[in-house]
C-alpha cells in the first residue's frame, strides 16, 4: 500500500525485521526433528547457513571450519587472501589501525593486483580439507575468474556486486551475459545482489541456482548513508520470495532466495525464513567467532573502492567459537550465538515441519516487538536491552 509523501508523489511502506513477529503455529513439533537442510543447484547442505564474502569473515580456514559444520562459507576472489600469499600481517595492520586511518589503510592494501594462481592455490586449499568450496567475484571478473574457479574444484560459484540486474548497461566495459554465464558454467550459480519482484524474476530466468536478496543492510556497509539506495530486509526478501514462486510455477524450477545482510540475532534469522528465505548470509555473527581472520573486526566488500567506499571497518569483538556461534552452547543471552538452535526451536513453535512450510507462518506488523515489557531490560543493557 503506497502513501503520499508529497504533491503526486507516493511511496511504498516497506519494513524490517524490528517491525514484524512472527505467530506461534496452532501445534508444535519437537526441534530436533524439523528440517533445515538446503539445496542449491544439485548440492545439499546441511544448515541454511551462508558466511559472507568479507575478508574479516572468511579465509581458507574459516570456510573449512564453516564446511566441517555443515555449512557454507563464500571466499571473496576479490580480496587479500588471492592478493597476497602471506597475509596475516595485512590482517594485523588492519586490526591494529585506528578508526580514522582503517579506510584508507584498506584501500591502499587492496591495491595489490589479484594473483590468478592464488585462486586456483585457495581453492584447492579448501577442497584439500574435503569440504565444499565457494567463492565469489564482481560481474567484470567472473567469466575469467569463473572458469578458474571451476577448473580448480569450486563447488559453487556467486557473482556478487551492490546491485545487480540482467539488463546492466555500458559502453566502458563488456557486460556479462548471466544467461551465456550460467549456461556456459558446470557447477551451480548464485547471483546478487537484488531488492525487487521484477530483477529477481529476471535474474532467476538466467538459470542461476539462488539469488541474495539485501542491499545495504549489513552491519559494515554504507550504501544506504552513501548513495540512498536499499529496502528493509523483510519487504526485500518477501518481493524476491513471491517472484521465486512465479517462476517455479512457470518452469518447476526452484530457485533458492539468501537473504544477505542485516540479520544481527536468531530472531532476525528466524524472521528471514518466515518472511521467505530459503537461507540466509550472514558476516558480523560469524565476525565474532575465534576463527575468524578478522581478530574481532570486519569490514565491507566495497570498502576498498578507490574513489568512493560504501563500507567500514567495524569492531565487533570475538565472543566465542564457531561451533558455538552455530550450535552452542549459547553463552550470552543477547541471541547472537546457537543460531541453529535458535531457528530449529523457532520452527517447532510454529509447526512448521522445514523451511518451506516455515515460508508460510503468520506474520504480524509489531513494531513494540523488541520493546514491549523489556524496560528492566534496557535501563540495564542486557537480553534484548543491550
């Protein structure tokens, strides 16, 4: 439903996860029993769980941690780890610089060309462990990068920018043809990113096997300060979600929806499935982890940009490991830890069976969600106060 916001001018009422709940179903199912799995392409995985293409997030080691785990963690093709061979001293320059120099010290270190051997070095790095390997790249490389890629043993491969969409157009540089691209590739294809019906719709007919739904929500970018751009998650996700349908009733073809960014607790997860997720990525959550190369800090994809950066350096802390932050035991009470248990404790109260029955909960608008009762709470900045 659109508002006036001026003289002829409307706008639609969007929203993000501190304005809904979500309806505790009318029978409930043992946690343990409910299935969270998820299939991308011919690839099943064991936890809906996607750790984001951040530097501060994911290196070789973390993505094999996150794969032992059941889940799936995307190294960026981008960054300092297929820049530099030796690179836990670049990782401590960045922890150790100070807030006002931590920008510019990442765009001078990213200055470094890519070194094409260190793709194929990391990837055969990862499936050496015999996990998964997925890695991502901006839509300029990922011809090159995406044959390297899948030569090299890569599972999955996504192609990642601010905003993406199949009628992207230049006269600077050749554009990717998504639909010659995931034709052309032998492993499965993830695009991104993208808030709206019709650039889903549009995206899912190349072929790809899933889509990350999420423009500027997460906790290290700037977009939406920077350039004004982006739609609260949960309406984002929902309009991706209905095009998602469209298309499966037009061709039987499910495409999988990853809502990226802006999911701080178990709670907004929980909420993401609901609204029509079918898995989420997440970065700060899996910031915190002791595996984490970060050491407690992260930041975002398009921080390094030269001339204008939509990300920061963040500090997030080290809370605890990763099994922990996935399975728990939680030792905080704030919801940032045993996410799994969180959605699976979720799903059996809504008796919803797996993930697409989660797709169909009762959702209500509450914008007093996170604040209703919670006074003691917040006077002292604990649970849900903090």
């Amino acid at each position: 439903m659109s508002e006036f916001i001026g003289r002829d001018r409307k706008a639609r009422r969007a929203y993000g996860f501190d304005e809904i709940a979500l309806v505790p179903g009318e029978f409930t199912l043992n946690p343990d029993e409910v299935d969270i799995s998820l299939h991308l392409g011919d690839r099943k995985f064991e936890i809906p769980f996607l750790a984001s293409a951040m530097d501060g997030v994911v290196d070789p080691k973390f993505a094999i941690a996150m794969g032992k785990l059941g889940g799936i963690a995307v190294l960026n093709l981008e960054g300092i780890y297929v820049r530099y061979r030796d690179y836990q001293g670049i990782l401590n320059d960045i922890s150790k610089a100070s807030v006002e120099d931590a920008t510019h010290l990442v765009q001078k270190l990213y200055v470094e060309p890519i070194k094409e051997e260190l793709i194929a070095e990391r990837i055969r790095e990862i499936k050496k462990a015999g996990v998964p390997c997925v890695v991502s790249s901006i839509p300029q490389r990922a011809e090159k990068f995406g044959k390297i890629a899948q030569d090299a043993g890569a599972d999955l491969f996504v192609v990642q920018s601010t905003v993406t969409t199949v009628r992207h157009i230049s006269s600077a540089y050749k554009v990717v043809d998504f639909h010659d691209f995931c034709k052309q590739m032998k492993i499965p294809v993830i695009l991104g990113n993208c808030v709206t019906y019709k650039v889903a719709l549009e995206l899912a007919e190349t072929g790809c096997a899933g889509l990350l739904v999420g423009i500027g929500p997460g906790s290290a970018c700037t977009t939406r300060g920077v350039l004004g751009l982006g739609v609260p998650q949960v309406t984002a996700i929902a309009d991706c979600a209905a095009a998602r349908e469209v298309y499966l009733k037009k061709t039987g073809r499910r495409v999988a929806i990853i809502a990226d960014g802006g999911m701080s607790t178990g709670g907004d997860i929980c909420k993401s499935f609901a609204c029509g997720a079918d898995a989420v990525m997440v970065g700060s959550a899996f910031a915190r982890t002791s595996e984490a190369p970060g050491k407690g800090f992260h930041w975002g994809m398009a921080t390094p940009h030269a001339n204008l950066p939509r990300g920061t350096r963040i500090k997030v802390g080290t809370t605890g490991t990763l099994e922990e932050i996935l399975y728990g035991p939680a030792k905080l009470d704030d919801g940032t830890q045993n996410l799994v248990g969180a959605l699976r404790t979720c799903m059996g109260n809504i008796g919803a069976k797996n993930i697409q029955e989660m797709q169909l909960t009762e959702i209500v608008i509450a914008p007093a969600i996170r604040t209703e009762g919670k006074l003691f709470q917040a006077a002292q900045r604990v649970g849900m106060g903090k």
